[in-house]
C-alpha cells in the first residue's frame, strides 16, 4: 500500500486564514492541501455527478459501473464510458501508476479497497482534493483556482466548476494556458452532462458556455515575503503556518511602498511596519519596496532587521528618561548653547544655537545640544538600561555607550525602534511586537518609564502635524535622519497602532542628500491613511501628570542648567548623602525619614517616586514624613536644576 500522507505545499496565512505566500514542494509542484469544507459544495455536487455518482455507497470499486462500463463496450467495440471510481483513482494517483492495464487496473482496485477500509469518505475526498492533477505542475483543486482563477475554490461559477471538473481528465491536452480551445469544448461537454443530470439549470448552462475560459496561468499569492520566509524557518515541520497579519492591508503597503521607490534613489530600499501596540500583533511588515529588485536595491535582505543608526528617533526616549527621573519637565527651560563634554563638543544640525527654549519646544524642534545634555545627566549607561528593560537590542560599537547615542551612535533594528514607541503608546510598558501569534501570549510585565513621562512624550510628538498627512491631529511621530544621510526614519503611533518607516540603501553606503522629513515621514503618513481614515486619540493624563506652566513648577525644574555648559555655574553638584543607595531601613514608629544633602544651591525640591513632595527646601536635612514600607527612589533637584538621585527600601 502507497503511503497516502505526500508532501504539501506550506502555506503562510494571515490571522484571518487568508493566504499570503505558498511554497512549492520539492519537485517544484503546487500541491496545496485541500479539505471538503474549503470547496464550493456545489464543486462537489458536479464533481461526484460526473466522476463517481455512487461513491458515497462503494467500499472502493464500484461493480455495477464495471459491468455497465463492459456491456457498453462489447456492445460499441470500443469504451464509452469508465469505471474507474474516485477511489481507484486516488490510487492510481497515490501510487503514479499506470491506467490502460488490467493489471494496472486490478492494481488500483486491491488499493482502492483498502484505502476505503482505512478512510473516512471524507479523508479519501480530501486525499482525492489534494492530489488530482490539473496540468503542468498543478496538483490539486485549490492550486487550480488560484492558477486560473486567482482565488480560494470557496465561491465558483457554474463554468469555473464545468472546467475544474473537467481538467484531471485530460490535464496536460487540455491546459488552458496551453490549449485555451480544448479546454473550452472539454468544460462545455461537462457543463451539457451536468445539464443533463441537473446539476445545473439552462439559464446557467447557458452562462457557463457564453463565459471565456482562462488563457495563463496566475501567480500564486506572495505577500509578505520576508515574514513568510522567516516563519517557515522557525516552523519547519508546519505546512500550515498563521501569522498576525492583515493580508488586505500588507498588499496595499507593499503597493505602496513600490510605488515611493520611484521617488528615491536607485539603490534605496524601504522597509515598514505596522502593529497594535496594545498587543504587540504586527499588522503588516514589508522588508523591503521590492523583492524582485534585487540586484540593484538588494530587495532580498529584510531591512526589518537589519541593525541601523536611529538618528534623532530615540530622543523622545531620552526626554522621557529625563521627565521620569524628576531632571526636567516639558515646561522646564533648557539652553541650547555651546557644551563641552571631555573631548566630546556635540552641535546642532544647522550649527546655530537658539538660547533658552522649553525641553518641549527641543524635542519638537529636534535640537541636538539639548538632548545631549539631559542625556549626560541621565547617564548613557542607564539610558542603554532602559532601551533593554523595553525589549530593544542596541549594538554600541566597542560595547561601551557614549553620549553620542543621544544622536544615533548605535545601531538597533527597525522593529525594536518601532517596538519602543510601542512601549510609549503602553504608557512606558515594554511591548514584544512579532507577527508569530505564539510570541505574544505572554508579554513582558516591565516597565522602562513612568506613564506620566510616556504621556508627555506623546503630548508633545502629537501637536507637530505630519507633512502631506490630510489628518495628522494625534498622531504622535519623530522623525531620524542619520550621519551622512544614511538612513531615513519616521516611527509614529495613535491611540491604537505604531508603525514605523525606514528608506535607505541595504548595503550602508550614503543616499546623495535625502532627509527623513521629506521621505519617511510622508510615507508614514500615507500608512497611516491607508490603515485608517481618522487616527485614534491618544489617551488622557495620568493622575500624578503636573501639567503646569514653567512659572507654576516648582523652582528646581523651572531651568535646567548643563554641566557641561561652557556659561555653566561653578557651583557644587548636589548630593545625596543619606539615605545612601541600596540601604534597607527599618521602619520606627512615628519617626519621620531623614533626607541629608551635601552641596547644590537651594533651594530644593524632593520627589519621592515621581511625585513632588517637598518643594522650596533649604537645608541640608529635609524631613521626608512618615512612609509606608516599601522601595523609594528619591530625586533631589537644586536651584541650578541640577539632581541627585538614591533608591532605598523601608521595612
């Protein structure tokens, strides 16, 4: 007895079982496996007519079709009609065997038997579905509705029903992308016997011939190709594999994201993803504008995953570092004036400096200077902490973190960029984004920023309008241009999805002068409108958010002063000196906790956990009151708006 499990192709579908991408099997054949359920019960209903009308009360070989199929024979001197069942020629199929044999025939019956004492009807149908041939390296009736019709065999007309019945007869002769005539009169004769049998009635006989029979062959569907490619390898004993994404949305993407290389340079590339941020489901992801491009913009390599420089994109994260650390506020002001840190003097893009500003009007106005010198108080090190505590995988190159991360001095992947602005949509919470619906059953439970922080960050990104983008309001976005006009970046997010955009050449080499607010940035909003027709509103403030004027904050985070700013006071950074960092204190009664400092300019103010507890301090010794067990991270911010900071646990 054959082996009746042969191999099938693979199929990658969306999370709505729609087919992105199917794989051949090893000899190059489409062979897609096919159950009774996927197929138009009416397919059926013709299929059985005209094959095997009783082959729903055969054990496999059908005797009564045998004796007619010989008494017609000795009676015309030549065959009129088969007996060969459904069964048999399943068999026949399974084993590659021959037909014009008795031999061969006696074969299949013995086959046939026993395939019918070891099958359900419905598992030998769908055998029978899978492998019927249809002409050339088509093997089943759903490769055939795809190759000719460009569709799932779910919904069929009359006269596509009358060809798919009629091929497996006759498929190399009658092939219609070879014999488009042979086809035709072979799907009319099926058609007048399903007439006959009443299978179909005259108005849609009549439809069916008056209808053109297909003369080439489609091309299977091959969406998402990167994805598909890297599903199959995680899963290489799955020949069916789901994804996440939207196969509707991933066409109109990679649609456009065709069309706007026409608009680059010729060996640029684009890449692109899109995801729900509240649960990590990527909707669509494109690893480059064209696959077939290969040669020239190297459409083979997913630039999803390639390690690239950010740009400005991961100042938004600096910001939030720097809100949740108590070092700024969005109404704080800041300097952008010449600094110095060590040998490192960092400059602003135009090599200009605008004086005092909000850090929120820095960040929409993308100013370098400022970001570096909240970076520097942040501490590179533990900026880096954050970035992995979201769930991204920075490369510093010698490993070792410098300020000029501030400005992209690193590399990270789109979709670890993307992923962190998934993380500020979550309110700060790391977000894993993958297309695999098994990687998102479990996210991670860390935190990299407060949701106050996060709140700001998107606050601020939401009021700088989108270029070319007819409805913009809400949707909050950075865009990234790196050193030498190598890569291209706009990452963005709404109340609901984050997508982010990536243009540049695969190979690393610089673009002729390209930026992001000209090129990523009006695709960005392009996906947005493709995904929606109005962006979803961000939501509200958290609680413990001060939104404030600068006047209205307290003193120390009205103006924050550089350290390494060449006009910078000379006066002594503050200091923590108790409680010091990592101690355990016991809790005592009534017995308010001590806070000592050593040095700053007061006066001061404390936040105990993100929250201002204690404002216009002037001492050294600064009561904290009473506080429930628990961990406290303390910050201390003097008059200059400089900080210290100590974490310490109460039992």
């Amino acid at each position: 007895m054959p082996a009746v499990l042969h191999e099938t192709s693979v199929e990658v579908r969306d999370a709505h079982g729609v087919l992105l991408r199917a794989f051949p099997v090893e000899d190059g054949r489409w062979r897609l496996a096919t159950k009774p359920e996927q197929v138009d019960p009416a397919y059926l209903t013709a299929l059985i007519a005209f094959e095997d009308k009783r082959f729903f009360r055969h054990n496999g070989v059908d005797l009564r079709a045998i004796l007619r199929a010989g008494w017609q024979a000795l009676g015309n001197g030549r065959t009129v009609s088969g007996a060969s069942t459904l069964t048999m020629q399943l068999a026949r199929l399974l084993e590659n065997g021959a037909t014009g044999h008795w031999s061969g025939k006696l074969r299949q019956m013995r086959v046939a038997l026993a395939l019918e004492r070891t099958h359900s009807k419905q598992e030998l149908l769908s055998l029978y579905l899978t492998h019927a041939p249809f002409g050339g390296n088509l093997e089943g009736l759903r490769s055939a509705s795809y190759a000719y019709f460009g569709k799932e065999p779910r919904r069929l007309t009359p006269a596509e029903i009358a060809l798919l019945v009629a091929l497996p007869q006759a498929p190399e002769s009658r092939r219609p992308d070879r014999a488009a005539q042979a086809a035709k009169e072979a799907r009319n004769r099926v058609a007048r016997r399903l007439l006959e049998e009443g299978i179909l009635t005259q108005e849609s006989y009549e439809t069916a011939l008056a209808m053109p029979t297909p003369t080439a062959a489609k091309p299977f569907p091959a969406l998402a190709f990167h994805s598909a490619e890297h599903a199959r390898k995680m899963h290489p004993h799955n020949s069916q594999i789901a994804l996440t994404l939207d196969a509707e949305l991933q066409a109109r993407l990679e649609t456009l994201a065709r069309k706007s290389l026409l608009s680059v340079e010729p060996k640029a590339s684009i890449a692109m993803i899109v995801a729900e941020h509240k649960t990590g489901a990527i909707k669509a992801a494109i690893g480059s504008g064209g696959v077939t491009q290969s040669t020239v913009r190297k459409g083979f390599v997913d630039m999803t995953r390639a390690l690239r420089s950010p740009g400005s994109t991961l100042k938004p994260l600096v910001y939030a570092a720097a809100y949740d650390l108590s070092l700024a506020h969005p109404e704080t002001i800041i300097r952008d004036e010449p600094v110095r840190f060590g040998s490192y003097e960092p400059s602003n893009f135009d090599g200009r400096f605008q004086g005092e500003m909000t850090t929120r009007e820095a960040l929409q106005l993308s100013r370098n200077i400022p970001v570096i010198t909240l970076l520097e108080a942040v501490g590179p090190e533990r900026f880096m902490q954050r970035l992995r505590q979201a769930g991204a995988k920075p490369d510093v190159q010698g490993g070792k973190a410098g300020l000029a991360i501030g400005l992209g001095g690193m590399g990270i992947t789109l979709r670890d960029l993307t992923g962190l602005y998934a993380g500020l949509a979550q309110g700060g919470k790391a977000v894993r984004l993958s297309e695999q619906p098994e990687a998102l059953t479990d996210q991670p439970s860390t935190r990299f920023t407060s949701a106050s922080a996060a709140w700001q960050i998107g606050d601020i990104l939401s009021t700088v309008p989108l270029p070319n983008a007819r409805k913009s309001h809400g949707i909050a976005y950075k865009t990234g241009t790196s050193y030498g006009y190598r890569d291209n970046w706009a990452v963005g997010y709404d109340g609901e999805h984050v997508i982010g955009v990536w243009i540049g050449r695969p190979d690393g080499t610089p673009m002729q002068t390209s930026f992001a607010r000209e090129t990523a940035a009006p695709l960005l909003a392009k996906a947005f409108q493709y995904l929606k027709s109005v962006p979803v509103p961000l939501g509200p403030a958290p609680a413990e958010t001060l939104t404030v004027s600068t006047a209205e904050l307290p003193e120390p985070l009205q103006r924050f002063t550089t350290r390494g700013s060449l006009v910078a006071s000379a006066k002594g950074q503050p200091e923590i000196v108790f409680p010091p960092r990592g101690v355990r204190l016991a809790q005592l009664p009534d017995t308010p906790v001590m806070l000592k400092l050593r040095g700053g300019v007061p006066p001061f103010a404390v936040l105990t956990n993100g929250a201002v507890t204690v404002t216009e301090a002037r001492a050294s010794m600064i009561s904290l009151g009473t506080l429930e067990p628990g961990f406290f991270t303390l910050s201390v911010v003097d008059s200059q708006g400089r900080s210290a900071q100590t974490e310490f646990e109460l039992r």
